[in-house]
C-alpha cells in the first residue's frame, strides 16, 4: 500500500508514483488522495487498514 497525496507540497506526486513504480512486489496499490502532506481523508485510512489487514 503507497498512499500519496496528489497535492503534496514536499514531495511531488510525479515523484511519489515513480517510486511507487520501481516497487518490485506484484501485490500493490497506489492510493493518491487530493490534499496536501499530512492531509488524510478518513476513507484512505481505512482503505490501508484494510490491505494491511487482508494481509497478516
């Protein structure tokens, strides 16, 4: 799970998604939200509750 926020004034968007790229495992997810660093809409923060939990 990557969470970014599109309008993050530290780390650029286009930034975050080639990092997000580079990942090498095929179980992933990109979560772009609109906002900036540190702005966390409660939807995202359930979405990764529930990859991390699907997951252990």
């Amino acid at each position: 799970m990557f969470h970014a926020q599109i309008n993050d004034q530290l780390f650029p968007f286009n930034g975050q998604r080639a990092l997000f790229d580079l990942l090498g495992s095929t179980d992933k997810v990109l979560l772009g939200a609109p906002g900036a660093h540190g702005d966390n809409p409660p939807t995202a923060i359930t979405l990764c509750r529930a990859f991390i939990s699907e997951r252990l």
